[in-house]
C-alpha cells in the first residue's frame, strides 16, 4: 500500500457543522463512556460529507477532541483507509477498482479515459467536476468492470461498464444530467444479460401462498416464490399445465387443522402492547408485526421455530435476527409483567 499523506495545502479556518456535531454524537452514544472511539469510523465519514468529500487536517483534530484520542490514533486510521479522501476531490469522485476480476474484464480501458479525461491518479480536472483514484475491489466482481462515485447525491456504483459508455456517464455527469447507478448494458442487478436463465420451471416455491400466521386468525400472503419473475413463472406454469395430459381429479383432501387461534383480527384484547420494548424491534418491525395480527407479547412468548422464520419472512427480516434478539425469551418476560 502507497504512503497516504494529508494534503500540504489546508484551509485556514475549517470547523466542523453543527448538524455534523450531532450525528457523531448519537454515534458516540452507541458505544460505552470509555469506548467513545469507537466511533471513529463513522464520524470521519461524516466529517468527510461535512466537509465536501475530503477531511482536512482541523476536522481530524477536532474529531481527536471529540472522541478524546491522541491525533495520531486519528491520523494513523484516516491514512489507512482509502475511503476517507485526504486531499480535495472533483464534484464527482470516482474510485476505479483496478483488482484482477475488474482488470480481466477490461479496467485498463477504463483507467485510460480518466488519464486523458482528468489527469493521472490523484488528480481533479481542471474544471473541478471530476476526480479519480484507483482502488482494490469493491465486492461487485459479478459486475466487472466497475468504479464508484461519490457526489452530493450519494455514494453508487456503476457497473458493466467499457470506455464507449464510461465516456457517456462522465460526459453526462460533468454536464449535470441525471444518470442511472447499477450495469451500463442490459443487465438487471447480477442477472445474465438477457435475463434470467434458471429456476424457471414449475418448483415448490413459485406462488404466493396464503399462510397462517402463528396466533392470528387472518391469513395472509406470502411471497416465497424462487427467482422467476411472476409473468415469467405464470408462463412457464401455464405452458406445462397446457401440455399435461388430463389426469383424474383425486378426491379432495380431508382439510389441514388449523392452527390454534388465539386473537381474531386486530387489538381486541384491550390495549395493544408496546412490542418497542423487545429490543431488536424497532418502530417500523412493530408497524409490520401489528399489519400481520400481532400486537401482544404473549403472540410472540408462543412462537416455536418454524414461526421464528415465517416471520422473518414476513416482515423482512434477515434471517437468524429474532434468535440472535432472543424476542421469544424477552417476550415470555415481559409478557409475564404484562
Ligand atoms: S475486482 Fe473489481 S469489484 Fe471486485
């Protein structure tokens, strides 16, 4: 790795913002009163917002006050990490990922453009719209060759890229047209260009299905369809059904018991309760949870593990959270003082 320095030209009088002050301080908060550096991390990338995308040498003694560091614990991180900009940066920075999958793929070309366009590496064009640097993989090899750019409107990444359409999207961003993050081909995400070529047959998991949530008496849809789009699995479906020869219809199956229905429809055992005071729910898990029929710790006290993951299915969840949280357990003890 190449010496990182701090630029030798630094602004007279820079101060961190206010509202920068306060985001690193509910960072600060998350971690114990002695543990405050911890913090460093996120509160360099927010000096970095703060201070249009580099952070001089003031905002990184401020930090080192701040969190009660010694500056060189501050600078020894901030020199260590590329993603934090030690020196002024174009409108647009852009971080080219020169490692083997992005380089096989055809980076060189890439790396060529901005050595014409802006300079060598390091360098902001003289019109202060772009700037670029060279950096080790960014975790999209799928999507090779790739760069990010940083600008006021976020940090994205643009993929599937070659020199013919690299050249359009900085044209377009140094012009100040809106462009579109992701692949620069046909691509969807990772997909194969053209589309999705498996799991598109017919499977167990291809319809939506309607499911009993556990202690809830409405059932409610589930997405646990394999990766077909719909249209094209109601195709797929369609066409194999029309080519199945007839069979005789079996007689119907004796019904599934249900399970047991504890709350019909929504509160109506009194005042909802504060599913808030579970930690790991937040507002928006408890708004989805309600949606669902749940709203008491006793629903939740009654889940065994194969609720555990429907829900997490339902509500979004990744996978292994509400374990991890231990819901149940805080739910049996809360549903107890309840
Ligand atoms: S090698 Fe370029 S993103 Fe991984």
């Amino acid at each position: 790795m190449s010496a990182r320095r701090l630029a030798i030209s630094q602004p007279d009088n820079f101060q961190l913002s206010a509202s920068a002050k306060k985001k690193i301080a509910a960072w600060v908060k998350k971690y114990p009163k002695d543990r405050q550096r911890s913090a460093l991390i996120p509160a360099l990338w927010i000096a970095q917002k703060d201070a249009g995308g580099w952070i001089p040498e003031a905002a990184l003694r401020e930090l080192g006050d701040m969190l009660d560091m010694p500056y060189i614990r501050v600078y020894e991180v901030v020199t260590f990490y590329t993603m934090f900009n030690l020196e002024p940066v174009g409108e647009h920075h852009i971080q080219l990922c020169g490692t083997t999958p992005c380089w096989l793929r055809g980076s060189d070309a890439l790396i060529e453009v901005l050595e014409r366009r802006i300079g060598p590496r390091g360098s902001v064009s003289s019109d202060g719209k772009l700037s670029w640097v060279e950096v080790e993989c960014l975790g999209a090899c799928a999507n090779a060759p790739m760069a990010q750019i940083s600008n006021n409107k976020g940090d994205d990444y643009y993929e599937d890229l070659t020199a013919e359409t690299f050249e359009q999207l900085l044209d377009d961003l140094s012009a100040g047209k809106s462009v579109n993050h992701g692949p620069q081909n046909s691509r969807h995400t990772s997909e194969p260009e053209g589309g999705n070529n498996t799991l598109t047959g017919e499977g167990p998991y291809l319809e939506d299905k309607l499911v009993y949530l556990p202690n809830t008496a409405k059932k409610t849809k589930m997405s646990v369809h394999g990766g077909a789009p719909k249209a094209k699995r109601k195709a797929a479906t369609t066409t194999k059904a029309a080519q199945k020869p007839k069979v005789q219809k079996k007689a119907p199956a004796k019904k599934a018991a249900k399970p047991k229905v504890i709350y019909k429809g929504g509160p109506t055992d009194g005042t909802p309760d504060d599913l808030k005071l579970i930690k790991g729910i937040g507002p928006k898990f408890e708004k989805d949870l309600n949606s669902k029929g749940i709203y008491y710790f006793r629903q939740i006290a009654a889940w065994k593990v194969a609720d555990v993951k429907m829900v997490e299915e339902l509500i979004d969840s990744i996978p292994g959270r509400i374990k991890r949280d231990e819901w149940v357990k805080q739910a049996k003890s809360l549903a107890k003082k309840a």
